[in-house]
C-alpha cells in the first residue's frame, strides 16, 4: 500500500462509483431489515423462532452458493449487466416476499432475494474496486462505508415500516432497489466484457491456496457469532416494539459504519491488522460471552448489541481488506470464493442458534457457541500472521495481467492440444 493510497479521500469518487455504492446501501439493508420484525413474524404468521431464521438462512445460503457463479457470469456478459441482473432479481423477489401470506413463502423468496443479492455483492466490490479514486485501500474503506450504513438503517426502516404492516419492510426494499436500478443504469458507464472467461471451478479451486482458505475460514467463523447475534438476539428483547428494535439495530450500525470507516484504519496503523483482529476477535467473543450469561436481562442485552457493532465494524473492513491483499487470485476471484465461506457461517448460525436455545428460552448454548467461533477465528488468522504483515508493508501483490494473459495462452494450447478446459 503506498502512502498515496493512506492519503487519498475515500469519499471523492466519480458519479458511477456512488450509484454502486448507494445500490450496495439498499443491498446491505436487506441484511438487517428483518430483524425488528422476527418476533412480530413469529406472532403473526405463527411460526417457530426456528422457522423465523430461516428468513437468514435462506437468504445468505443462496447468496454463498450463488458467489461460486457470479465471476463465471459477468466474465461472459459483463460488470454492468451482471449488476443490473442482480438488482432486477431483488426487486422482484422483495416484492414477492411482501406480498405471501405464509412464512414458507417469505422463506423461499428470500432465497431468490440471495441470489439477486449473490450476483449484486460480488460484482459491486469488484466494480468499485476497479472504478474508485484513491485506490485499492480506499474502495475498501467505501465498500464497507455502504456496508455499515446500509446495516444501521435497514433496521430503522424496518422498524418504520413494520410498525405499519409485516410486509411494508420487503416493499419498502424493492421500491429502494427499484431506484438503486435506474440509478446504475443511468450512471455506470458500459463496461466491456473481460478478454478472460472466468471457469465456473475457479472460486472453489481458488481455495487451494492457503492464504484464501484460511482467511476465508477466519470470515465464517467470525460471521457465526456476527449472525448468532444479529438472527436471534431481537428474540431475547422481547417484549419490545418494532420501531424499538430499528432503534437498537440503528445504533448497533452506526458503530458499525465508523468503525469500519474510522476505526479500522486508525487500529491498524497503529498496530498492524493482525494484531488488531486478534484484540478485536477477543473482545467480540467477550461481548457474546455477557449475553450468553446474561441473555435473561434485556438492558444487558441490548447493550450488548450496540457495543458488538465496533468490533464488527472493524472485523469487517480489515478481514475484508486481508483477504483481498493476501489472496494469490485475482481480486474478483477472491471476492466470491471469500464471499462464498464466510456467508455460509452467515446462513447457518441463526437456524442452529435456535435450535440450541433450551425449552425455557435460555440462550446461553448458542452465544457461547458464537464465542468460542470468534476465538477460533483469531487462532485461525495467527498461521497467516507473516503473510498479513507483508500485505500491511505493501508486500504482497495480486496477480499481473500479463501473468493472467500467460496463463490464457497456456488453457489455449491445452485446447489446441486436446486437453481441453474447464467452461
């Protein structure tokens, strides 16, 4: 990283960057625009807390699966369109989520809701990272700027609107994402299909190197006490109302964004961003630790959750970041194979969480299960710790386009020679 990129504004951008990243907003917004709503769902469509978090499961299930095709799709039909696709297949499904009367319905529309939100993410950071000014650091800090404010006000919004009905949250998105879809294609310029066809393997055989996998792991398992406490804390504030809870999950955001904005940054250049994700994973598995001892108090609770958004703030921008330097593939490569194993933990927590809640509502399994993850995560992070503080001195590189352009010479004579290739 050079001292150009430290001093860049993250924030200056062309017209194209900020339409992407404002649909990245309305993106990220789905995440935790349920939440509030869990428990009125629960009540109203009479289903179990299980049942209710398969509204994430679904969701981030897809999406993970779906990261595996999003680089062999927009190497064939392009950045934009392949952005467009995604921004279609969440309005729609949003809209179709609001409109079923069963929590089956909503459940399965979600999952198309994940793969709209699968093509979208993937190629968003992409996009970004290739369009923004200030370089690569600086569309990070962006990327995860949309990404905490989307997370704070998907709650508030969800909040608002389900105080007035259970579906007003999922029309509110596709009416959001509807203009978020004008907006890219109005501002974001056509992009050229790649001179180089992603395989639909390469995200999973990307995982051989391990540098990806390892990191990749480090992101599943801190998603697991990430998602424990996004999918089924907001049971344990009950009694509370829908606009209260926007307002818990708003102020959980908001740290989220300067943290991820403000906090990072200044963590890591003072202490490296090993050493800072080791520290932050150990305060995060503490802060999972209060409520799973304490999961009874609602003011503890809440408190709890509110305070989690700093160290998720910071999680995310600097795992985010690791991944992308360290990674021995491609940038888009890295994306949704990282993508793919993080959202997985993403998707199952909050199922299994609720399943490991005991007849009496005693919550204490799941959160020091989501603990003892976030531990695991920094253990894991310490066998990369040389590779990270190479990235931090600018040490490590992604692959150069020529090396790439070698490499599609080389599929080319394995095809001339009989071998074949893997599309």
């Amino acid at each position: 990283m050079t001292h150009g990129e430290n001093a860049a504004n993250p924030f200056r951008q062309p017209k194209a960057v900020w339409a992407v990243a404002f649909a990245c907003v309305i993106s990220f917004m789905g995440i935790g625009l349920v939440d509030p709503i869990l428990p009125a769902l629960s009540s109203k469509l009479h289903a179990s807390p299980s049942q209710v978090e398969l509204l994430f499961t679904s969701y981030l299930v897809v999406t993970a699966v779906a990261m595996l095709v999003t680089g062999w799709v927009s190497s064939r039909i392009g950045a934009k369109r392949t952005l467009i696709a995604g921004l279609v297949l969440i309005v729609i499904f949003a809209a179709l989520a609001g409109s079923s009367n069963t929590i089956d319905g909503i459940v399965g529309f979600r999952a198309g809701w994940g793969l709209g939100n699968a093509l979208f993410i993937a190629t968003s950071l992409a996009v970004i990272v290739s369009s923004a000014t200030g370089g690569f650091a600086g569309a990070i800090i962006l990327y995860e700027t949309a990404l905490g404010v989307g997370i704070a006000l998907g709650p508030l919004l969800g909040g608002e609107l389900g105080s007035i009905s259970r579906r007003g949250p999922f029309f509110g998105v596709s009416a959001l994402m509807a203009i978020a879809l004008v907006a890219t294609l109005i501002l974001l310029p056509s992009t050229p299909r790649p001179k180089r066809r992603e395989s639909i393997t390469e995200p999973i055989k990307a995982l051989r190197h391990r540098a990806l996998a390892t990191t990749g792991g480090v992101g599943l398992l801190y998603n697991w006490g990430f998602f424990t406490l996004l999918g089924y804390s907001p049971f344990l504030m009950r009694p509370i109302s829908p606009q209260q809870l926007g307002l818990v999950f708003c102020a959980w955001g908001v740290l989220v964004a300067v943290f991820a904005v403000w906090g990072a940054p200044w963590l890591k250049a003072r202490f490296g961003t090993p050493r800072t994700l080791y520290g932050n994973f150990v305060l995060m598995a503490a802060d999972l630790a209060v409520i799973a001892i304490w999961w009874d108090s609602k003011a503890t609770v809440i408190a709890a959750v509110i305070v989690a958004g700093a160290f998720i703030g910071v999680n995310n921008t600097l795992v985010t970041t690791a991944v992308m330097s360290i990674a021995p593939v491609e940038r888009p490569v890295a994306s949704a194979t990282y993508g793919f194993v993080r959202f997985i933990g993403g998707g199952l927590a909050p199922f299994v969480a609720s399943k490991l809640v005991s007849p009496d509502g005693n919550a204490m399994v799941p959160f020091l299960l989501g603990a003892g993850t976030v531990l695991a995560a920094a253990v894991a992070l310490s066998t990369v710790h040389r590779a990270l503080d190479a990235a931090d001195r600018g040490q490590t590189q992604q692959p150069e386009r020529n090396e790439l352009d070698e490499a599609e010479r080389v599929d080319e004579l394995r095809v001339g020679a009989g071998v074949g290739n893997e599309d």
